[in-house]
C-alpha cells in the first residue's frame, strides 16, 4: 500500500505535504511533486493537507492511472523535504481540468 500525487498538483505545488511526510518519501518534478511507493508507510497524514486533494490511497480507483507516473518519477527527480516557494499563481490553477495533457513537465525540481 502507498499513497500517490495525482494530477491535481500539477502547477498547484502547495508543499504542504512534504512538511508532514514522516519518511521523507515526496520527490519535486519541475511543476508537481511525486510520492515514492517503496518508501511510503502508508500513514495518510499528508492526505487532508493537500489544499487541491491530489493525494489518493493506491486503493482508490483514480489512484492506478497515477501509480506508474509516481513510481517513474521518484527514481529521478530530487528528494523534497522541506517547503519552498509556492507558485504565485497556484491558486488560478487549483480548480484546472486536464492538468497531466496541458502542463505536465518532465523536468526535475530542485529539491531540498
Ligand atoms: S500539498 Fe498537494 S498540491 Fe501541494 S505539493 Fe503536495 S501533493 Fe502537490
Ligand atoms: S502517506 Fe505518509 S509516508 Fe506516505 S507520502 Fe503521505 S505522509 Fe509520507
């Protein structure tokens, strides 16, 4: 069991979560983050912290589709553990739908 990011991050990038994770599991894309599935204890804390709700439990059924792209990503982008600087204009993305087809970026984050 593990949890996953799902869409809803994309351009959003709260960071909320990865200031709860209790194993340091999020790693940071250029504008979402992923959760890595090996290193994730299943706790569900950072679930009802992430403003968008783009955190699942891999038992929803939304979660499947998104487990692949979690679990490719964390092998590549940088570990985050602390809370950078949200994007400005998060807010005006929170609510967009189709974000993995209209914004999705391969690039790394930074990392912290
Ligand atoms: S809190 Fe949610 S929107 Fe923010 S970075 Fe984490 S998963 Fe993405
Ligand atoms: S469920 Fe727990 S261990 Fe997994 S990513 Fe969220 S806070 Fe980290």
């Amino acid at each position: 069991m593990t949890y996953i990011v799902t869409e809803a991050c994309i351009k959003c990038k709260y960071m909320d979560c990865v200031e709860v994770c209790p194993v340091d599991c999020f790693y940071e894309g250029a504008n979402m983050l992923v959760i890595h599935p090996d290193e994730c204890i299943d706790c569900g804390v950072c679930e009802p912290e992430c403003p968008p709700e783009a955190i699942l439990p891999d038992s929803d059924p939304e979660a499947e589709k998104w487990l692949e792209l979690n679990k490719d990503y964390s092998e590549s982008w940088p570990n985050i553990t602390r809370k950078g600087e949200v994007p400005t204009d998060a807010d005006d993305y929170r609510d967009a739908k189709d974000k993995f087809e209209k914004f999705f970026s391969a690039d790394p984050g930074q990392g912290s």
